[in-house]
C-alpha cells in the first residue's frame, strides 16, 4: 500500500470525509503554490470543518421540519410594505434567538407572515441554532396524542429542547381547555429560555377571545409579549395577486391566439 492510500484509509478511520474527498486537491494547490507543511495542514483541516458545518447545517434544516424552503431575500418588501425590510434585516443576524426573545407576525392570510417566519427560521439555522417548525393544528394534535399516552410532559421537553419554535397559523381554531393549558406550559417552558416565532392573523388584543380560560390567557400573553418583538401585517394578498397574474398572462395568451385567427 502506498504512502497516499495509507493516508487515504487513515481518514477514513478516522471518520474525515471532506479532508479524504479533498486531498489530491489540496496536494495539486501546495505543490502549486509552494505552501509550506503548516499551511498545507491548515487548508486541508479547513475543507474537513466546513463540510461537517456545511452536514450540521443540512441536519438541522431536516430536523426543523419547514414546509418549503423560503428565504428573506426571496420575500417581495416592495409589494408587502407595511414590513420594512431595515427592521427584518436586522433581526436575520438572530441576537433575538440568543437572548431569548420572541417575534409575533399578524395579519390577514397571504400576505407573507410564513415566508418571514421560515426565513427567520432558515437564518437561525445558518447561525448554528436548532428550530422547530409547527403548523398550530399540527402542534395541537401532536400534544393530544402524547397527552393520550401520558407522554406529554417528555414531549414538551424534548421540543424545547430546540433553540427556537415556529408556531404557523395560530389562531384558526378556538382552543379548548386542553389546548390552553398545552400551549401556556410550552410558552412557560420557552419563557426567557428559548425563542418562540408565531404567526396569526388575529392581533393579541384578541387572542383572549380563543380561550375558554381568561386567566391561561392572559398569563400566555404575558409571558409571550414580554421579550417580544411585533409585526402587524396589512395589505393585499400575495396568493390573490399570484392568482390575478395568471388571469391576466392567460387573457393576453387568449387574445393573441385569436389575433392569430
């Protein structure tokens, strides 16, 4: 066996995919760049970290469950303006998600609170932190069925285990007790521990009116709003102009098929 597959099989052993998946390259730029063992060394380490970050990375993104993929600078801030892109901007390095802090998206339906919400998500995850993606219902239905199998205390602290949870959808449905009481015990949990990211198209001067209990409420509210910063969402639909959109492009599509004629 030669000096450079002893090498090879060394890394395998050792579990170094990238450094073993980079050598020759690294060896072809040395010898071309005149680099000295140290420097060779050093470049050869760096492609083994940047591929385990580049794994670590594409692990959490499949763990936090999104939906789609939707990233900030996809998000059209020229069409929904009542978001200004400065504040979303500064909130993409996620010091929020290292303090703890929360973040509300309110709104009517299809104006863009999931794509912030995921965008958000995806930023956090680019920074090293681990997120949680539910749709409410989902999350509801989830803690039911723990609930039903007296599983629902684990399964509340195996999700607060993240470093943030993305609440989509909240506020469709009423609650009743149950759901009241799951959804105070995992803000309560999160409550200055780990950042909660929830979206709504009611404002929380109504959310009282989903609970039968006022005082899970407004102790829900207070934990929630306490570190917590608000976006109140206005403006047209992105599904509905989507929509208009294609109306429109099949109408000129319709018209020149008949100028044809």
């Amino acid at each position: 066996m030669t000096s450079h597959e002893q090498i090879l099989s060394a890394m395998k052993t050792l579990k170094l995919p990238s450094m073993r998946r980079e050598l020759d390259e690294c060896i072809r730029l040395a010898e071309a760049k005149g680099l000295s063992y140290l420097e060779f060394l050093r470049g050869l380490f760096g492609t083994e970290i940047r591929g385990r970050e580049e794994s670590s990375r594409r692990t959490r993104r499949a763990a936090a469950h999104f939906p789609v993929q939707k990233d900030l600078d996809d998000f059209d801030f020229s069409f929904q303006k009542s978001v200004k892109k400065a504040r979303v901007t500064n909130l993409a390095e996620c010091r929020w998600v290292e303090h703890a802090g929360n973040i509300l998206f309110a709104g009517p339906p299809g104006i863009g609170k999931t794509h912030l919400a995921i965008g958000l998500g995806l930023k956090a995850i680019e920074k090293g932190y681990r997120v949680r993606f539910f749709h409410a219902d989902d999350l509801f239905e989830e803690m039911y069925v723990h609930a039903a199998s007296g599983e629902v205390e684990r399964y509340l602290r195996k999700i607060l285990r993240n470093d943030c949870i993305v609440v989509d959808e909240f506020g469709y449905l009423p609650l009743d007790a149950n759901a009241g009481n799951y959804l105070y015990k995992l803000i309560n949990g999160a409550y200055e521990r780990i950042s909660l990211v929830i979206t709504s198209n009611k404002d929380v001067e109504t959310w009282g009116e989903m609970f039968q209990d006022q005082a899970i409420a407004q102790a829900i509210l207070d934990r929630f709003l306490h570190h917590c910063e608000v976006f109140k969402m206005a403006g047209e639909s992105y599904r509905l102009k989507s929509s208009q959109d294609a109306g429109s492009d099949t109408g000129k599509e319709a018209r020149k098929r008949r100028e044809k004629d």
